[in-house]
C-alpha cells in the first residue's frame, strides 16, 4: 500500500500557543520535544525511528477534575523502533520536566508501517534480479512502469520466516500515466522483504497470467461526454454557521464535544455531552474506531494471506486524505488539519483533513390534524465531524453525526478501487473463468474482482450521565398462545442486564429486533427511567473466515458484534496494541476472559459492523460508496422528545 503523496504531506505547521485542555493532541512544538526528551535517553537505540508519537491520554479522574486555567498533566506517548535490532519499545515523557518516565521494550511486537517503508519497499523490489526475471517473462522491461504496492506482511504461509523480523510484501502493477493502475495487476507474483536487513527474502511466482489491455480511469479527462444537464446545486449559510469552534471543542445546538486525529486511530471524540436545563450531561467518554480488517476469501496463495488490518498496521489517521469543499464535504463546512510525527520525530502538518459541516437532516416530525386542518412540522439539521482515509486502493470516510433529537449516529462510507485479480478469462463465457471455484466476480477483460469482507470495530467509552453505568440486552417476540395472548397479537420485550463481561459477548438477531442500552442505575429521572443510550444496529454481517483462520485468531473482535469491558485505560484496540504480525491477536477475546464485572461500573462497550462485499461490474473501475453505520439514540435519557423547541 501506498501513501497517496508523501512528499505533499511533510510540510510544517505554525507553532501553536500550547495546549489549553488535557485532551488536546500534541502541537508541533510537543511533538519535537518530546522526540528530543526520548532521543536523549540513555536507552535510546543509535538508529531509533519513531512510528507514533501522540498525547498519552491523562487518568480520566483529572480529566474530569480539570477547570480552565488550572495546570494539568502533559504527557507523549512514543513507539520506538530499531530496524538493525529488530526492537521496539514503549516510552512516556513528561514534557513539561522533558523527562522520560516510562521506557520498556515490547517483546515479540512489531509497530505500524513506517512512513519512509513505503518507499523503500519498491526500490527494494526493483533491484531484485528474480522480480525483474518474473517481469520480463511476462514482457516488462521498464521497470520504470512498475508500481510495486507495500503491503504489510498478513499471515505468513512459507514458516521459514515466521521468526520474528520485519517483514513486508510487494505487489506488483503495471502502470503508464494512468491514475487507476490497480486495474492492471501482475498476477502472480509476490514478493517478501526483509527490512531489518532490506533485501528481498522471497519471490513467488505461481505463473504467468495475462494482463489487461488496459486500465479503466474514472477521472473527469476520461469521461466522454461528461454529463452538461446538471444546474449549480449551493449549499449557503448567509448568516453563518451555527457551532462554536474552541480549539478542539465543539459546541453546536446543546451538544458539546472535543475532538482529535489520532495517527492510528483516526477521528477520536471526547467528553461528549448534552445540555438539559442548563446542565451538560455526561454521554461518551471517548470513542473512536479501535480496529478495522479486510479479509478477501480467494484461497491462492498469492491471496489467502490478505487480511488488512488497517489501523493496527497502517495507521488510518496518518493516511487521512485532504478533503475539498463541495468534493468531500458541501461547500458550506470548514476545514481543519492534524499535526502528526514523521519517522525521525519531525513534527509534519496536514492541511484539511477533518471536516466539520451543518447538514440538513429531513423531517424530524410532523403531524397533520385533520379536524382542525393544521401542520405543525419541523425540519431537522444535522451536525458531521469527518475525515476520509486512503488506504491503498479503498478509501474510508468515517462521520460521526450529531442530532437535535439527542441521537448520535456514526456513518462510514466505503468508496475507492476495489482490489483486483488478474485472470486468464476475458468474459463470462470463458470457461476458464470458473476453473478451480468461484471466489470472486470479473468487473473488466482479464480483471476479477475476489469476494471479501470489511469489518470495523468501535470503541465506546460511555459515562451515561456519571461514570458508573450497566448494559443491558432488549430482545422482542411474540408471546406465547394463551390467556395473556387470546387474539395472538401480544408483542414480548425481553430485557436482560449483563452481569459479567463474558455474558456480553453478543451477535444481532433480526428475529429479536436485539439491540442494547447502556444506562446508570444510579439516577432517575421525573418519569422513574434510568438514564440511558440504546445501540441500534443497521446493516451488519457475520464472519465467513472459519474459527481457526488465522484471521479469526488475529482479529477475534469479528467473532461478536457486541462486547462490553470493564474500563481499563490500556484496553484500546480491539486486536490488542501490537497487531502487525501478531498470528494470535490479543485484546477482546483476552480481556472478557476473567469475567470482571460489568454492572455497576465504569464500562466501554465494542461494537463490530460488518460488510460482505459481492462484487459487480458496476463498482468498476471506482466503487460508488457503500454505507454502513449504527446510532445511539436517548432511551430515558429525557422526558420527552428534545427537539420540541425546534423553531
């Protein structure tokens, strides 16, 4: 995989003033001192690179306890890794005292992609005399028109380098000035680096495999003739825009929140809350995406080790994309970018890569009377915070989604290239087409596309109105036959609360209509209903990998749409902190284990969505965008419909 352009992004922002929160992220300044506070530790490796330094989050008690003014703790959290040792540590600094507090080598554990990898591995390729010989069997000799793709290693079939050092893979396009080369991929040839030494340890090559003619492109230039019937669509505020920006807090129609880019974790939201006479109640914590996976389903052994796993060993907030008003977002949002750290410790600033925009949301009620004959109807508007990863060919836009009605609804949307096969058949009638089983669908001449899954795993820190909550499973039936049910019409609620973490671990169930609320059994409201927020599913899927896949033992996040947790401030990531050619995973799975309980406590709930993608030729050569999402709404929460006030 690939960066879409290095170079454009390794431009530095201005100095900031300094954090105002403890939950802002680091600014440049931070970022640099405390790469330097590490790099003059007594331990730090000779070559130590840096492949993520972001704020180590304060406890959440002094979050909690902080008032504006008032000085707070200031801490980095940095991964170090040392190429020539193969090692990689865990450090802490106190960058007001520029002291490191915290140094521990990660055994066994392999940190994200580095940035400078991406560039290395094709070099790395093209200088390898076996790649160059499978190339020229199949009538390359420019290497030049050669994009080699890197690839994090996945599950290694060949055990003789299943040994601990760091590897990468490379796959193999033919390119011209095209901006869509996926379409033209080098079937079957694979190659293995070893970048603790640099060299290539491995190339398969199970055979020659036509390439397409030609690569479909989907930019405006290649389109003859564009669309002319279209009139100018504007989305206008004259009076501006209705939130308050404050830093990275937010304020928009009794909602407050904080938010951040996390390199690895993308979009992070914090503190979020809603206003009710004059209050600002408690909701969320944290949340954000822990963990995404895309398995593909084609057993060929140039294949069957694909399994993404996207934030873990990518980082999709380093890949965040630059967005573009009336592109990405509507032409009345605004812009915002992220300060991250390059591999060396420099802080570098993305331009426009959050986006944060009013939208309208439709109806959000009505009634018409027909005695009196009069309407009273009110327009809904929504609040978006967003960003879009690129990574490689499948581009990711997450949006978290703000309602008057006090419901928040987390929307992603799947678009980019679908990731090919070359084949031997160009049409449905060859025959050779079918020959060895059906594990994907042809979108082009020489061109299939393999069936695979995208999983996304999200972590929601709830505080339901205060800190200690409970959750609770709702399932719906139809009552049994009988007295209590003579015209068989009695619908049935069945409400369970999960006593034990291990009792949470859940799948949806559309016969039940299942779904969850997390509430605090502590407060009551007017009504006698404990404050609380239901999860309500929307289009999911289950695993298709089996049990004992090594994706399935990586990634056991995918065995259940629904975990909860006691809350732990190192249980972050859903397949565990250390993901990159991890073969066991660890994280969820372990954590719900020991059967901590979960009534009564400060809780973080997991919940996985899924999506099984059976290709079509209509998603070629650039996929129209698949939705995918869930909402929390109140349930108990008030008293009555919050958004009565709309004007």
């Amino acid at each position: 995989m690939k960066l879409k352009s290095i170079s454009l992004i390794l431009c530095y922002g201005s100095l900031a003033l300094g954090a105002a929160h403890p939950l802002e992220p680091l600014d440049r300044a931070e970022i640099e001192k405390a790469s330097r506070c590490v790099r003059t530790y007594s331990q730090f490796p000779k070559e130590g690179m840096f492949p993520l330094v972001a704020l180590n989050e304060p406890p959440k008690e002094e979050v909690r306890a902080f008032k504006p003014g008032k000085s707070f703790r200031r801490e980095a959290l940095i991964w170090v890794f040392e190429k020539k040792t193969n090692k990689t540590f865990r450090a802490v600094c106190d960058l007001k005292t520029q002291a490191v507090t915290l140094w521990k080598e990660e055994k066994n554990a392999q940190p994200m992609v580095l940035l400078e990898e991406y560039e290395k591995v094709p070099t790395i390729v093209k200088k390898d005399l076996r790649w160059q010989e499978a190339m020229k069997k199949r009538g390359i000799h420019d290497f030049s028109k050669v994009q080699v793709d890197t690839w994090a290693a996945g599950h290694l079939i060949n055990k003789e380098f299943d040994d601990g050092r760091r590897l990468l893979r490379g796959i193999s396009y033919l390119k011209e000035k095209d901006m869509n080369f996926y379409g033209r991929p080098i079937e079957g040839v694979i190659v293995l680096v070893d970048m603790n030494q640099e060299k290539v340890v491995e190339v398969v090559d199970t055979g020659v495999v036509p390439i397409a003619e030609k690569s479909e492109q989907f930019d405006s230039k290649s389109q003859s003739p564009v669309r002319k019937d279209l009139k100018p669509l504007r989305i206008t505020q004259p009076g501006g825009v209705s939130y308050k920006v404050r830093g990275n807090e937010i304020v928009w129609q009794k909602w407050h929140f904080r938010w951040a880019l996390h390199p690895r974790e993308g979009l992070v939201l914090y503190d979020v809350g809603y206003e009710d006479q004059g209050k600002i109640m408690p909701i969320l914590y944290r949340a954000s995406v822990s963990e995404m996976v895309v398995p593909y389903g084609d057993p060929d052994a140039n294949w069957s080790w694909r399994n993404a796993f996207d934030a873990g060993e990518y980082g999709v907030g380093r890949l965040a994309a630059p967005l573009e008003k009336g592109k990405d977002i509507p032409e009345n949002g605004e812009l915002f970018g992220a300060t991250f750290s390059n591999d060396l410790g420099k802080a570098y600033y993305q331009k426009n890569v959050v986006g944060i925009y009013e939208r309208d949301g439709g109806m959000i009620w009505e009634h018409w009377d027909i005695y009196s004959d009069k309407n009273e109807a009110r327009r809904a508007r929504e609040l978006v915070i967003t960003f879009t990863t690129a990574v490689g060919n499948y581009d990711y836009a997450f949006k978290w989604i703000f309602g008057q009605e006090g419901g928040i609804r987390q929307e992603l949307d799947l678009t980019g290239i679908m990731l090919p096969k070359g084949v031997e058949a160009k049409n449905l009638g060859d025959p050779k087409l079918h020959e060895g089983g059906h594990y994907g669908h042809l979108v082009a001449p020489h061109v299939v596309a393999p069936h695979h899954q995208h999983f996304f795993n999200f972590r929601l820190d709830f505080d339901v109105d205060g800190e200690k909550n409970s959750v609770m499973e709702i399932n719906t039936r139809s009552a049994e036959k009988g007295s209590l049910n003579p015209l068989n019409n009695v619908i049935q609620m069945e409400e369970v609360v999960f006593k034990k973490e291990n009792e949470s671990c859940r799948n949806l169930s559309l016969e039940e209509a299942r779904k969850w609320r997390v509430f605090n059994s502590n407060m009551k409201n007017s009504l006698g209903y404990h404050p609380g927020y239901v999860l309500i599913p929307e289009d999911n899927t289950i695993p298709y990998a089996r049990p004992e896949s090594g994706v399935r033992k990586r990634g056991g996040f995918i065995d259940y749409h629904f975990w909860t947790t006691q809350y732990h401030p190192d249980e972050i990531y859903a397949a565990g902190e250390f993901i990159n050619q991890n073969k066991l995973g660890y994280g969820l799975k372990q954590w719900v284990s020991n059967e901590e309980s979960i009534e009564n406590q400060d809780l973080v709930t997991w919940y996985t969505v899924g999506i099984t993608h059976v290709p079509r030729p209509e998603e070629w050569p650039i996929m129209p965008v698949a939705h995918l999402g869930f909402k929390l709404l109140p349930a108990g929460f008030f008293v009555k419909n919050p958004s009565l006030d709309l004007p």
